[in-house]
C-alpha cells in the first residue's frame, strides 16, 4: 500500500462516518427538532460539505428541547 493511501484512505474512512451519524441522527428527528424547520436543506448540507457540513449540522443544526413535566 502506498503512503498516499496509508494517509488518504482513514480521512476517507472518518469523513464517510461522520455523514453517517449526522445523517441518522437528522433522520431520528422530527422536522421542528432541527434548526429552520428544514430538513431537506441539512441534507443538502452533510452531502454536499465534505466534513464541514456534518460538523456544521451536529455543532449547531439541532435544536436541544427540554421537556417539561406536568405538574
């Protein structure tokens, strides 16, 4: 295996799984749980930003919900 390969291939390996868990964890949340509503744009946004959009999403796309109990 080349070195270039050697280098390459686990940038390739964590990019790929970052997508996968900001993916999963986009599709686990209802529409109003995200950041603008807009599910379909986060999407557009982990795909198409190499590792910068799924960290984008996972740093601040979600929303945090606190649920209140009733008393």
């Amino acid at each position: 295996m080349s070195q270039q390969l050697q280098i390459i291939l686990p940038l390739i390996l964590m990019e790929f799984i970052l997508k996968i868990i900001a993916l999963v964890d986009l599709a686990k949340r209802n529409k109003r749980g995200v950041k603008g509503e807009k599910k379909f744009i986060w999407v557009i946004v982990i795909l198409l930003f190499s590792t910068i959009g799924p960290v984008l999403y996972l740093a601040a796309g979600k929303k945090d919900f606190i649920e209140e109990e009733d008393n």
